[in-house]
C-alpha cells in the first residue's frame, strides 16, 4: 500500500480501518481482518474496529473469534477506552495471513 502517495501514515490505524472497510466492501474478508489487527495493533482502544473484526468473523463463521471481538468492543463503549483494553486479546488474530497483492 503507497501511503507517502497519499499523504498518509502507515502507523494511523485509521488509515487500516479504512482498508479494511474497503475490503470488506469487496467482500474479501480474510483481507480485510489482516487490515483492522493492523489498526488494534496500533491502537487497539478503538471500539468501531473491533466491532468491525467480529462482522468479519462472522461472515467466515468463526462464532467464537466473533464472539471475543464483540465482547471486546462492547467493553471499550461501556468502560472507556482506556478500562477496556487487553492487548491479550491480539491474540485472537495472529494467524490470518497477509492480504493478497494486487
């Protein structure tokens, strides 16, 4: 991804989640999971991106991942971004593969 191009930062995890969603508009999910850990990796307090992550776990049917995804997120929303947040819980997305080139 060419981000100088853009003006953009490859450490704004804004700029993966908005990878993601257009990945997941696309409708290539396993893409569009590697894009939205890249986004918690860097600021894993976003609750819109894990909530993001669970749809995508859904669509691969993966109800447990979904489930965790959600559950974080939920967290975040009620106990502040701060309170809610275990970078335990990257581990629920190390073995998703890099997305595909273009």
């Amino acid at each position: 991804v060419e981000f100088a191009a853009a003006g953009l930062k490859d450490e704004a995890p804004q700029v993966w989640r908005r990878l993601g969603q257009e990945a997941m508009l696309l409708g290539d999910v396993e893409d569009a999971i590697w894009y939205f850990r890249r986004a918690v990796e860097l600021d894993g307090r976003i609750p819109a991106v894990w909530q993001m992550l669970g749809r995508c776990f859904e669509e691969i049917q993966d109800e447990p991942r979904a489930r965790d995804c959600y559950h974080l997120a939920s967290r975040l929303l009620t106990r502040g971004s701060s309170a809610g947040w275990d970078p335990e819980a990257l581990s629920l997305l190390w073995d998703f593969p890099e997305p595909h080139e273009a």
